[in-house]
C-alpha cells in the first residue's frame, strides 16, 4: 500500500506541474484572443468572443493557485489539502465544459457572429469618423480584406473619392492602392471566418485541458483516501 501511496503521490506532483502549464496556456491564449480581437469586438457588437477569452484569463490565473493546494497536498501528504485541490479543480473543470460548449456553439452558429450590419455602418463612415477610419485601417491591414465585401466598396458610387485606402495593399500609411493591386477578400467574410476559427481553438483548448483535469481530480482523490486510510491505522504512508 505503502508503495502505491508513492506512486500517486509523485503522480500528483508532476500532474501539477503539467497543471500549472496547462493554466500558463490558458492565460497566454486568453490574453492573446483578448488582445488581437478586442479592436473587433468593440466596434462591432454582434461579436462576443470577449466573454470566453476573459473567462480563459481568469480560470488561467486561478489554476496556479489550485496548483499550490495540490503540490502542498501532495508532498505533506495533507488530507485536507488534497481534498480542497480535488473541490477547486472540479469546479474549474465545469467553469471550463462549460467556456468550451459555448464556444462551441458560437462557433456553429453562424448568425451569431454575423457582423455585416455593424461592420457596414463602421465602413459607412469611413470618411467622416477618424475613428472609424482607423478601425477599418487596422483591420484591412491586419486581416488583408477589404471593404465590406471587396475592393469595390471604396470606388462604388457611395465612396466620396473613389480611391482605394493603403490598408487594401502592402504599402505605407498614405499612399494610394491600385485595385489590381488590393486585397480581394472582404473584410465582413475574413473577420467572421477569424471569429469562428478563434471560437473553435478557445473551445478546444477548454474542453482538452479539462481532460487532463479530471484525471487530476482522480489522483487527488485515490491520495486523500490513501492519506484518511493510514491516518486511521495510526501511522503515515
């Protein structure tokens, strides 16, 4: 017994050493989710892919500390220890089933990251709002769209100078893009695409991570019983 009680011991330890990577990978995908679609997510309104990233941030921060109770737990040998590691990773666990379903779901559902209504009024005042302006500059250059449906957008009769922007092409702030030259994407279709993807890694992530959680939650559990076993033949393993 006495050797199997060892053996989940060091089982658990270097579990919680892959714990507090895992909860590193969470927090690093969190934040960068967060950062590069937080420009997005502010202008256009339909998109919600803020709520699982924040929650990733946060379950992320949080697992380092679990990871103290378990490592604790599982060098002392403390009953008390090990169980509230087990009562926090479960809880953990659900917040991160439950950071993966709707993730998952956001990402099936195509209506819920449709963002063209938004995204056109955003265009609409691209010549009157620096601020749109902008938004819509950082976008084209960082997603290599353009428009709202493709180059035309801006040399259409709506468009007041019926010039292509820089942000279409490869080239400096400034400068004026040939059509032959510009992104042919357009930007409603690239950012929905990006959205989903990012909702699929972020629901993925959850639900794998959560994997190696519960197996964490059983070694835990088997070293408490083991632990309340040899405190009650008076003696410690």
């Amino acid at each position: 017994m006495s050797c199997v009680s060892d053996c989940i011991k060091w089982l658990l330890f270097i579990f919680n050493f892959i714990f507090a990577i895992c909860g590193l990978g969470i927090l690093v995908v969190g934040v960068l989710v967060h950062l590069e679609l937080s420009h997005v997510t502010d202008s256009v309104q339909e998109v919600d892919i803020r709520f699982p990233a924040i929650s990733m941030i946060v379950v992320g921060s949080i697992i380092f500390v679990i990871s103290f109770f378990g490592c604790c737990g599982a060098i002392r040998e403390s009953h008390c220890m090990t169980v509230t590691f087990a009562s926090f990773l479960l809880f953990i666990l659900l917040v991160q089933v439950a950071i993966g379903v709707y993730t998952f779901v956001l990402a099936k559902n195509e209506d819920s990251i449709n963002i063209k209504t938004s995204y056109q009024q955003v265009f609409d005042r691209y010549y009157t709002s620096s601020a749109d302006k902008e938004f819509v500059d950082i976008v084209q250059g960082n997603f290599q769209c353009c428009g709202v449906n493709g180059p035309k957008d801006f040399i259409s009769g709506n468009s007041p100078n019926r010039t292509i922007p820089w942000s279409c092409c490869n080239k400096r702030e400034g400068q004026i893009c040939e059509y032959g030259e510009s992104y042919k994407a357009g930007c409603v279709e690239t950012l929905s695409q990006t959205l989903q993807k990012a909702a699929v890694i972020v629901g993925g992530i959850a639900i794998g991570i959560a994997g190696v959680e519960l197996i964490g939650i059983i070694f835990a559990l088997c070293l408490a019983n083991s632990i309340r076993n040899a405190e009650r033949r008076g003696y410690r393993v």
